[in-house]
C-alpha cells in the first residue's frame, strides 16, 4: 500500500472507491474540503485524501450535516491534529530531558557511593598523631643583602 500522503488516485478511481461520483469531488475541491495533488489537469488523490472524502460522507449523510458545517468540524479536527502532533513533540522533548536528568543523577549517586568507598579505607588519625602545620622558614633574599624575602613594606 502506497504512503497515505502520496497521491496515486486518479479522479475516476478516487471517486468509485469512495462511491461517490467525480464531479461531487471536483465541487469539494473547489470550496476547499479536500486538495487532492494536481499534475498537469489531472488531480491525484492520496490515501488520506480518499479518508477524508469518507468522512465528509458520514458527516453529510449520516450525521445530516451540510458542506458549512462539514467545514467546520473539518477544520475543528485539523486543529486537534496539529494540537495533538504538538503535545507529543512536547512529550517527547519531557520524556528526554528526563532520561537526561535521571542519568546525570545516576552518575552523581555512583561517584557518591565511590567516594564513600575510598573514604572507608582511610585511616582514622587523633589529632595528637597529626603532624604540626609546616612553619613559615624565611627564604634567603638572591640579591645577596642577606635579608629574608619576606619584608615589610614601607
């Protein structure tokens, strides 16, 4: 079966599958409720373009509803469509930032367990058995004055 955006159907077979007849379907093009592909003169009609002539079918026959409000509820669903279409692009983005941030946390928490794991295998030391902090030892001026580098400034 062909893509259900690729035109393939030509008027005649468009309207026998949808039991209708072709000029009914040259007078939906012309207001608007379907676009079927034109090449040359001749119109193509895809898979969701023969979808849609069902639908109107139901909406004027068996719901009662005239080409004006067949237009309407067309476009009512159209808008749905596009609004559902983003919603799921919106849920889709959601979904991945979350992946991102669960994964940004699973390593958070594996370098907290690695880094309990080596605080473990340090060894405790009391402060009497910590070396003293090393003293400041004044460095030895190069210039030859013999003075240590650390000199006050006037």
């Amino acid at each position: 079966m062909p893509d259900r955006d690729e035109a393939v159907y030509v008027i005649s077979i468009a309207a026998r599958m949808c039991e209708m007849h072709p000029q009914t379907l040259r007078q939906y093009e012309r207001i608007g409720l379907v676009r079927p592909r034109r090449v040359g003169n001749n119109r193509l009609y895809s898979q969701r373009d023969i979808e849609r002539l069902r639908q109107i079918q139901r909406l004027t026959q068996e719901m009662g509803l005239n080409l004006a409000g067949v237009e309407v509820v067309l476009s009512l669903l159209d808008k749905m469509d596009e609004m559902q279409r983003q919603l799921e692009e919106q849920a889709e983005r959601m979904q991945a930032r979350i992946e991102r941030e669960i994964e940004r946390a699973r390593a958070e928490a594996e370098q907290l367990f690695q880094d309990r794991e080596r605080a473990k295998q340090l060894v405790p030391v009391s402060r009497e058995q910590r070396p003293s902090p090393a003293r400041k030892i004044p460095i030895k001026d190069l210039s030859g004055t013999g003075e240590g580098s650390q000199k006050d400034d006037p």
